[in-house]
C-alpha cells in the first residue's frame, strides 16, 4: 500500500518498520469513539515493537470480552429478540421466574385465543 495521507492508518498495522514510522507520523485520530478500540491495539504495537505476533483473537480476549462484559446487561440484550435470548433454556428456566398463578393466567389466555381462531 502507497504511503500515502489516506493510508495512514493502514500503515501503522501494516507489520512494516516503514510504514509504521509513516502511519504513526501521519495519522490524525479523528472519532473519540473509534479512538479507543484503535489506541489499545496501537498502544500494545509500540509496546510490541514492529515484529508484533499479536493476533486478533489476542486482541479479542484482552479487551472485546472485557469490554462486553463490562457493559449492563440491558445493552447486552439490545436488540437481541426474545427467542433468542431463551434460545437453549428448558422451559423450567424460562418458568421459574413466574409464578403459578402467571402461567396459569398465560396458557387460559392462549387457550381462549386459540378457540376464537
């Protein structure tokens, strides 16, 4: 790749002792928000050096996962459906946080639905 101002960023994870320096000269970090993600792993090349045997599943276990898991559940399950939120649970897991009492309301509920059909 050119060492060319748009390809600054490509540069400096392109494995190259050149086209690090050139990267690491010319990019300007611009978004905050993709400035952390990117800063980590630029953080640990210069640790690393230019002969970095960092991998991306290095990268995920190190901050991806810690980083998910340290969000609230809500933004977890953010746009994730019901069904696949309870997809692999036996109904006594789904059933446990009702009571009686709801699950006898909900199924004489269906059934009512289900006979106006």
């Amino acid at each position: 790749m050119a060492l060319k101002e748009q390809n600054a960023l490509w540069q400096l994870f392109s494995g190259k002792a050149d086209g690090f320096k050139y990267g690491d000269a010319h990019y300007e970090w611009q978004a905050p928000e993709d400035k952390s993600l990117i800063y980590q792993l630029y953080q640990k090349y210069l640790s690393e050096g230019i002969k970095m045997s960092y991998t991306y599943e290095d990268f995920h276990r190190d901050y991806t996962m810690p980083f998910i898991e340290s969000l609230p559940t809500e933004l977890k399950l953010k746009g994730i459906s019901p069904e696949e939120r309870l997809k692999g649970l036996p109904p006594s897991e789904v059933f446990k946080q009702f009571s009686p009492s709801e699950i006898e309301a909900y199924l004489l509920k269906l059934k009512k639905e289900n006979q106006s059909k």
